[in-house]
C-alpha cells in the first residue's frame, strides 16, 4: 500500500521540476512511511541536456511506500529488466505469486519478489490489458519510454484512488489531490456542478472533483496518456447487466432446494478464496470485527484458514446508539479470536483539521470519524486488516432496500390509490425531529411515493434533496450550475442493469456510485492517515461478478436482506449477529452541535466571510443552525455537510499555499 504521484509532457516541454517531483511526493508520506523514491525519464537518457529544444516527451513518477511484501524489496518506482519500463504502484495484487510462475515461463526475469514486479511484465507481454489479469486494489502510471506513452489504471471497484489534471502539454496525477496542488501555479476554482453534487451525495462522484480542472479516474478505467492526447476508456463492468443466473426450479426459500444449494456452496468456495488469497502478507495481519453479518463472516474464514487466533479490532463510544463492541465481543468469542476493543470519547474540535487535510475534498460522511479512530487503534498491533466492506451493496443489506421493495407494492396499485397516499397519507403522518427515527423515515418514504423511482431513491439518500437547495442556493450559484442535474451521476449508474427488477438495479447503482465514492473513499484515506492498509474480500471482483449474478430473491426475502449470507455461513454467525438490527457506525452530529461544536458551528458557517460566498442564502443557512440549536428539527447531516465544505474552503482554497502536511 502506497502513494504515487508524477506527471507526463509533450515533445519540447521541460522536464518536471525534481524538487516539485519531491514536494508531490512529501505530501503523501502517510500513505508510505517506509520508503520513498523518484524517476524522471530525462535522468535515464542519452540525449544531450544541450538539446532542450528537442527534447522528447518524458515523465516523472514519485513513490511513497508503506512495505508489505518483500520488505527488503520492492523499491519504487520500479522497472522491467532494460529499464525501458517503469511503474509506481499502490494496492496489492493478490495473484501475484500464480502471475510470476506464469510469467517466468515465458521468459521474464525477477529481481524481486514483490507483486509489483509483476505488473511490469504483465504490461511488457499484454499492454494496457495487462488489468483484466489482476486481482487485487490498485492504482498505478506505467511509463513506456519506447513508446512515450503513460498508462494509468485503477482497480474495478475503485478501493485505490486516483486523480489527474490534463493541460495542453501536460498531465498530472496522484494518489490524492494535495499532492498535484504542490505544483505552482495551478488554479484552484470551484467546480458549481462538483459543490451541487457534494450537497447531494456527500461526496463529489467520479469523474468529478471540487476543483474544476481536476478530475477522478473511476473505478474500473484506464487512461492513455500519448502525444499529449488523454483516451479514458472502461475495461470492467460489474456484470448487473448481464442477467440473473438462469436455473429451473432455484427455490432459495427451501433449504432443500438442490440448485440453491449448490450456489450457496460456489458462494462459500469463492468468498474463502477471496479471504485466503487477501491473508498473503509478510506484516502482522488482523481484521476490522464490528459484530455485524459481514465483518463476522469475513474473521470466520479468516479463522479457519489460520492457525493461530486472528487478532481483530473494534470500538465503541460512550453512547449507546454507536457502541456495537458487546457484538464484536460476541463474534470474538464464538470465533476464537485475539479481540482488542477500546472505548473511544472523540474531540471532534481536535480531528477536524486532520479529516478535512486527509480528505483533500469536502467530504460529510461523519463515520470517517470513528473509522479513523478504529483505524489508529487497529495499527498499534498489525500493519493489514481485512474488513467486511461491500457486503451491504452486493447482498441487500441496507434497510432502504426495503424501502424500494415497499414503493415497488405501492407502484403496483391503480392510479386513484397512487395519488391519494402521496396528496393525503404522508402529510397526516407525525413528524419527528431526529434525523434517523423511525417515524421520520417513514413520512420521507411516503412523502416521495409519487417521485419517479430513480428519483425516490435519490431523495430518500440525499442530504440536500432538490427542494432543500431550491431554499439554500442563491440565484446566481443556479445559474452557474445551469443545466447540470445533481442526479445525474445516479441516473447513469441505473442504467448499466436496465432488465433487472428494481431493487437489484438500485443495489447495481450503489456499488457504482455510494460504494466507492462514499465508504472506500472513507475507508482508503483513513485507514492510510496512519499507514495500515485494509483489505475488502467481497469486493474480489470473482465475488462481485457472482453477487451480481444472483437473483433478488437470494439476497431480500421478507424484511431480511442478505438471506444467502446467513444461510452460507450460519455456522460462523452466533443468532443474536443473524437476528441484530443494523447499527450505524457513526457519531452523535446531533448532540455535538447543540454542544461542544456549538461555538465551531456558529463562528464557521455564520461568519461573514462564509455567508458571503455566494453559494447559499444567508438567511437559509441561519434558519437551518436555527433550528437545530432550538431542537425544532434534526439538521445534523446537513450542517456536517456544510461545516466540511466551509473548513475545507479556507484550508484548500483561500489558503495561498496547500499544506503538504496534516495541521497539528
């Protein structure tokens, strides 16, 4: 696990400056504090530095390491045997070791035996369809100094990330974007469509970034960068659009049932391999246990292939609603592992600046808190984790997947009936101020009934539905969003599985939009703020395109999603884990800002300088802190949403230098 950073030119530009190669490079030293190297193709040619005018196109790759195979190897960047090809590479090839042996029989030699080596022989033998043979997280640039030609590539499910900015001459990349900001002279302009989207997702989807000019590799791309010409193009597709599995008489409703039966046990075969093949390391290994279906499953197969007790990790706050450690325990017990747990009491005051630095955009997602307090905690006793993230999207897990399983009985009923519920029956139906009861879920889901279905979903998820940024942006900021539909990215995604029922092609648009531009996002850069790297076996792309495959009914029976989950591994779950309600891993916003971040929430979005931004209404910001400090109503996300954008503004934007280091 790593950062990289670089840049590529045309023919007659100058080479990357090397101390700004170091200062891009310095600035990802949380992500790889082991080691750290550099390559300018300029350094390694024969031609005359007298002959700058004709000097040919090159680039320049920077490498931070954090060493988990090959400990003694494996210095980036790296190159094949002539040096003609050189990469800078972070994530980890799980089928490294079956990829070298083949290798090797077709004539490669290794000077080391780190997985990395081998991406570079893949490339010299297949060119940029050298990804369809990884398995694994990555993100890399291959420079190709016969061809002068850059390739940069990131893994399917988006666990790596990987940003960019392409000038006329000129292409810049990193693993996060304070580290392109270390070039002079960039602009730093926000993107209108990029903050329209942020208000709505909590985060800004790929391809977009904050900044215009910026931009996102998205999961499962690849980009060729070839006199001065950038071609992105897809070269994995989760598999949704291909169709269920086709069986006769596949009754998963019967545990009888032999074909169910038989994918139950192709479920268990892939979900061991992913697991056995994600414990290859030569650091200390544990795993993320929250005491949930997921996490336990994944420590139960770690458990059976290990010989020793897994040591796994989770904490907890002083407030009930967030604790899951009597769960974990629980897991713990029943598993045999090493359980380390910690009662945590957050300074929000103090992680802020850390999480607003780390996440180089606004990001609103308050359970990176807690992930990088788990994270800190996890990396004191192991430098890998395994974590159970991805089973939620690809197994039905989430409680608004009902919810669109409720709408679609609801879109079944005759017309008269459809519009009486949405004019009468949500409008009657008591409030409640907090923002996650049960009371107030349900008035949003009847309020939306009458929303076409995409859109429902998107109300329902968004933290800024269309009729809160109606009230909240000025005139002025519409305008220059213009056209541009917030729900687009959304949109898009539903459309990669078009003939499948609709709770499926919902669960399709997560793992393509919430799943990597939310939790891995999260996930990736917390758990890299302290240098430990974490592993997801159901995001193995074998056990991506298997899940995809599966009819709804496998996944959401009744009020209970992931049914094949519990009836495969049943024997790794203790009932009360199978039976628990799903426990968001968050913090107390609601508390927080009627409390100790009362102070912080008024001087910040109240102030003058915020107020006049030009984005939003003063007057719609004042009545939302309103609100919630009077306890009229929850606003908790939305003002999360609007303090991290605000924080981030001056620390990234008004700021006349981007700190390369995290603020004290």
């Amino acid at each position: 696990m790593c950062g990289i950073t670089g840049a590529a030119w045309t023919a007659g530009q100058p080479p990357m400056d090397i101390d700004i190669l170091r200062r891009m490079t310095t600035a990802l030293a949380h992500r790889g504090p082991d080691d750290c190297g550099y390559y300018r193709s300029t350094d390694h040619s024969n031609a005359s530095s007298e002959m700058s005018a004709a000097q040919p196109p090159g680039a320049a790759l920077g490498h931070r390491r954090l060493s988990i195979i090959d400990l003694g190897g494996g210095h980036q960047p790296l190159s094949n045997e002539d040096g003609t090809v050189w990469i800078a590479f972070n994530g980890e090839i799980y089928n490294y070791r079956e990829l070298q042996t083949d290798l090797e029989k077709r004539g490669h030699q290794f000077r080391t035996s780190c997985d990395t080596e081998a991406i570079v022989h893949l490339y010299e033998e297949y060119g940029p369809d050298c990804v369809t043979h990884l398995r694994g997280m990555f993100a890399f640039a291959i420079w190709d100094d016969r061809k002068k030609q850059l390739l940069l590539a990131r893994d399917r499910l988006g666990q790596k990330p990987l940003v960019y900015r392409h000038d006329p001459q000129r292409l810049l990349f990193g693993s996060e974007l304070k580290s392109l900001l270390q070039v002079p002279g960039l602009p730093r302009d926000i993107d209108p469509v990029a903050l329209n989207e942020y208000l709505t997702y909590q985060y800004v989807p790929a391809p977009r970034c904050m900044l215009a000019g910026f931009q996102k590799l998205p999961p499962g791309y690849l980009a060729i960068y070839h006199n001065g010409e950038l071609n992105v193009r897809r070269y994995w597709k989760p598999g949704y659009e291909q169709g269920e599995l086709q069986r006769a008489g596949l009754d998963f409703s019967n545990p009888e049932n032999a074909p169910a039966q038989e994918i139950r046990e192709q479920l268990r075969t892939v979900l061991t391999e992913a697991v056995r093949l994600r414990m290859r390391s030569d650091v200390p290994l544990g795993a993320f246990l929250s005491g949930g279906v997921d996490s336990t499953i994944i420590v139960g197969l770690m458990q059976k292939l290990s010989e020793r007790p897994v040591q796994t990790f989770s904490i907890g706050f002083p407030v009930k609603a967030f604790d899951e450690r009597a769960y974990a325990r629980e897991a713990a017990e029943h598993l045999g592992t090493e359980h380390h747990d910690a009662m945590v009491t957050p300074d929000a005051l103090k992680i802020l600046p850390r999480l607003i630095w780390q996440y180089d955009e606004p990001f609103s997602d308050s359970s990176a808190i807690p992930t990088m307090y788990l994270s800190e905690m996890t990396r004191q006793n192991v430098t890998v984790s395994l974590s159970g993230d991805g089973g939620d999207e690809l197994f039905a897990g989430y409680d608004r997947y009902k919810a669109v399983r409720i709408a679609e009985w609801f879109d079944g009923l005759p017309r008269p009936l459809q519009k009486m519920a949405t004019l009468k029956l949500w409008q009657h139906f008591p409030a409640s101020v907090r923002q996650k009861s049960r009371r107030r879920r349900l008035k949003r889901l009847l309020a939306a009934l009458g929303e076409p279905r995409e859109r429902r979903y998107l109300k329902w998820v968004s933290i800024f539905d269309d009729q809160r940024l109606a009230g909240l942006l000025t005139d002025d900021f519409r305008a220059a969003v213009g056209e541009a539909d917030a729900a687009a990215p959304l949109l898009r995604s539903y459309e990669e599985c078009p003939n499948r029922d609709f709770v499926t092609r919902t669960t399709c648009a997560d793992v393509l939009t919430y799943l990597p531009g939310d939790i891995l996002n999260k996930v990736d850069i917390a758990s890299m703020t302290y240098g430990l790297e974490c592993r997801s076996p159901f995001l193995d792309h074998h056990v991506t395109e298997f899940a995809a495959s599966l009819p709804i009914q496998a996944k959401l029976r009744g009020r209970q999603g992931k049914r094949i989950l519990l009836e495969t591994f049943g024997d790794l779950l203790p009932e009360s884990i199978q039976s628990r309600p799903k426990m968001g891993f968050g913090v107390p916003l609601d508390h927080w800002f009627r409390h100790e971040l009362k102070p912080m929430l008024q001087e910040t979005l109240l102030d003058g300088s915020a107020l006049n931004r030009g984005y939003f209404r003063p007057e719609a910001v004042e009545q939302l802190v309103k609100e919630h400090l009077d306890g009229q109503w929850d606003h908790s996300y939305r003002l999360w949403s609007l303090l991290c954008l605000e924080l981030w503004q001056r620390m990234f934007v008004d700021a006349s230098t981007v700190p390369d280091m995290a603020p004290a």
